[in-house]
C-alpha cells in the first residue's frame, strides 16, 4: 500500500494563501491531510538574479490516484507563474495511516 501513496509539495509566499491551499485541497478530497511548514527562507534564481523570500511549505498526503488532478487543481489556484511541484514516493509507514489515507482521497 506504501506504494499507493505520496507526499507533494509547493510553497507559497503568503501564508493566508498557504492555508487556503491546504484547506481547498482537502475539502476536495485531492489530499487526505496537509502540512504548513513553519516560515522558511527560500533562494532561487528568478529572471537572471538570486531573489531570496520568505515561504510556508505545503505538503500534501494523498495517493497516486488523485495526484494528477490535485496537480492540475494545485497549478488553477496557486498564484505563482511556476509553483514549486515535487513529488515524494512513500517507501513506509503504519497501515492504518496509510489505508486512512486511502480512504480519506477515495472519491465519492
């Protein structure tokens, strides 16, 4: 089942904006849980310059089923020209979490 399930993440530069990512998702079933990462400093070349800001990392559990259309969801919604998107296989983990989060993105 390990197999099934995935952790993506963006970052955003707002983090009302953060939260409203986590909370949409969510409440589409794309994800069965989300984490909002404490402040972090980000560095990254952007039009020819080093810029450097402040974000709130989103990770979001969900299953390689409903990660294309929480991709093409997360890409509607972000106000980035080019959000970070990356996806993270997950190798492990209790059963219980991981079945719960099969049935938290199951759609209806």
């Amino acid at each position: 089942m390990a197999n099934d399930i995935v952790i993506a993440q963006t970052t955003s530069d707002d983090e009302n904006q953060a939260k409203a990512l986590a909370r949409g998702a969510v409440e589409s079933k794309l994800a069965a849980g989300v984490h909002i990462d404490a402040p972090i400093t980000a560095f990254y070349w952007w039009k020819g310059k080093v810029e450097a800001a402040q974000e709130w990392r989103i990770s979001y559990m969900t299953t390689t089923d409903r990660l294309p259309a929480l991709e093409a969801w997360l890409h509607q919604k972000h106000p980035y020209d080019i959000p970070q998107w990356v996806t993270l296989p997950v190798t492990g983990g209790s059963e219980a979490y991981l079945s719960w989060v099969v049935e938290e993105t199951a759609q209806d």
